[in-house]
C-alpha cells in the first residue's frame, strides 16, 4: 500500500534480494557470497550491457508498505527531467546522508516509482551503484499531477513500462548519459547563485525526438568533396543573464574515446558550418544575425581539453575556433561552472569564466 505525499515521512525497510547499495555489495543466492551478483545480473555485466532490475509487479509483491513523501516526488520530477542519475547525484540533490538515500530509494524502486540499472564494478572490482530511471508508477504519479493521460507521457525508459520488456542500454551510453546530468546540475546551481534563468534546456533525447538535428555541408579535408552531415549536440541552452542577456550554449560532453582527427574533426566543422551558413538562427528562431552560440565541451581531462582546443584553431575557418569553450569535467562539477574561470576557448590564451 502506498499514500500520498506526506513530507518527512521515512520508515524502516528490508534489505531487498538483488542489490543493497546500503552495504555496498550484491546479494545473490545462497553460497554466492555478499559481494557476488546472481547468474542473471553477472552475464549481463560480462558482457557489458546494463539492464533494469526485477519487474515492479514482482517486487511490489513483497515490497512493504511506506508513505510516499514530498521529498520522494522531488524525486521523481528530477528523474523525469534529467534522464537518468545515481545515488551519489540523488544524495547530491535532496538528502542528508548515504543512509537515508540509499532506504528511499530502494523502497521507491520496490514500489515500481524508479528502476535500476546495473553497473558493471570497477576494474578493482569495487561495486558500482545502479544508475537511476523514473519508472511505470513514477511516471503516473507525474501524469497525474501535470493533468496528462499516461499514453502522452513521454518519460526516458517507457518502452519498458509499457511492454514490460527490460530496457538495454550500452554501458558507455549509461555513464555519458550520467555524465550529461552531472554537467546540468552543475550548471543549473550555478545559474540560481548567479540569478540568471535558464529559459530552454533540451537535451539529446529532446533534440532526437524533435528531429532538430540539423544537416551541413562541410568540407572534410583539404581538396576533399563536401559531404553533408548531421549536427546533433548533447544539450542546447538558453541562458538569461540578470542584466538580460541571453547566451545559446551547446553542449558536448566527451570522455575521451573519440578521435580528433575524424570524429572531433567532423564535429568541429559541423558546428562551423552551422553558424557561417545561418542554419543555427533559422532552426532556433535567433534573429540577430550576428549573435553567436558556444559550444561548451567537457572533457575527461585538461590535457583532452587542450588537444581539443587545438584543433578548433586547426580544422575550418581559424576565425570561427572562439565558438568552442573546453574544460575538465573534474572542474565543471566541483567549481561554479558559470563565474569560475575554467574554459579554455578557442583561438585565445589563459582560462576564462562564461560570464
């Protein structure tokens, strides 16, 4: 049985049978031993591909009652925007310690409000945390409150609610999607310390659902015939300073396993050739033809960032290299993303802040 929201409500729960991130180990069958996860969840972290959890109607079964609290929806309405995140961003965000998160969550995740998905552990074999989604009662409890039929809905994940089929994602895929919304708390934080409002904020799953991304004509090398390729960036922002000025950020968050010389050398053109052809002020609706974006890249480390930096000012017009802005990801969650003096641009020297 579950309640309405009811805020600083918290009860006592029992240590479910896959996963208690409380005690940071797996639960198995009998003999397996603490930190060894069953059959079923070792294939899958084997081979690499992340996978939601038991189905809610089989957990919901054995799972005891609680009382859903205001804290629990807050919950909720961050997994239906950012996505996906894990312990550590939902402690981050809304409790005061590992204990009490880590009870919430599993007593959410046994009521069907949010699904998990698995993490391969670390190369030491330390166990890493399921990642966290919104989740079939989750997303009713949200349609319910915006007035929304379910069937219209949308909310990452749906397919599985919907179908009762386990949602597969590449472990890569997961941890940059994690990434992703590390950098949007981040910026978020930042945004209200510096009393700016953030006008749009659509990310990748936005723009793919759209259809917003955009074909260009570039020129892939020296001599080389144009090719047309598709720009679809990570995130796009608008960002209203106090003293009203609006920004248009794009963002892209790298983890270091694509190549400069092809794939970051096909970015890097793309997004030139959006803003020399126009594209950018006609898909955006930007009147000013003169007003430019910027293209915000975090990367896994400032050596990446400068290598990065370097060939903005090598690949395409050297002129249009000030449109991308680099730094470590390390300095973008730990530091105020918007005011600290972090980014390296392109075709500039030394580090600047955004605003």
């Amino acid at each position: 049985m579950v309640t309405a929201p009811r805020a600083c409500m918290e009860t006592i729960v029992f240590i479910p049978p896959v996963f208690d991130e409380l005690k940071s180990g797996w639960l198995g069958s009998k003999g397996t031993g603490r930190h060894q996860p069953p059959r079923a969840a070792r294939r899958h972290i084997t081979s690499g591909v992340v996978e939601a959890g038991i189905h809610a109607k089989q957990r919901s079964r054995h799972a005891p009652p609680f009382e859903l609290t205001d804290r629990d929806a807050s919950v909720l309405r961050a997994l239906h925007r950012l996505r996906v995140l894990d312990r550590q961003q939902i402690e981050q965000l809304f409790f005061p310690n590992f204990s009490l998160a880590c009870k919430r969550l599993r007593l959410l995740y046994q009521h069907g409000f949010v699904e998990r998905l698995y993490r391969p552990p670390y190369p030491n074999g330390a166990v890493r945390g399921p990642a966290y989604r919104l989740g079939a009662r989750g997303a009713k409890l949200l349609a319910d409150e915006q007035g929304i039929a379910l069937p219209q809905f949308f909310y990452w994940g749906k397919g599985d609610d919907r179908d009762a089929h386990q949602v597969s994602v590449n472990y890569l895929f997961l941890e940059h999607a994690l990434q992703l919304s590390s950098v949007r708390i981040s910026i978020e934080a930042s945004a209200r310390a510096s009393k700016c409002t953030i006008e749009q904020w659509r990310d990748d799953v936005d723009i793919r659902r759209g259809k917003m991304g955009d074909e260009v004509r570039v020129e892939p090398g020296s001599g080389a015939k144009h090719v047309t390729m598709k720009v679809i960036p990570d995130g796009y922002i608008v960002l209203v300073t106090a003293n009203g000025h609006t920004g248009h950020f794009f963002l892209e968050a790298d983890r270091g396993s694509e190549s400069v010389k092809e794939k970051w050398r096909r970015k890097i053109l793309g997004y030139k050739a959006l803003f020399s052809s126009g594209t950018f002020h006609k898909r955006y609706q930007v009147q000013e033809r003169q007003t430019a974006f910027r293209v915000l890249v975090t990367t896994p480390s400032l050596i990446r960032a400068q290598n990065l930096k370097a060939a903005t000012e090598r690949y395409g017009d050297a002129r249009l290299s000030q449109l991308f802005l680099f730094a470590p990801i390390s300095d973008v969650t730990q530091q105020d993303t918007l005011t600290a003096p972090i980014w390296l641009r392109g075709g500039t020297t030394g580090a600047q802040a955004l605003l």
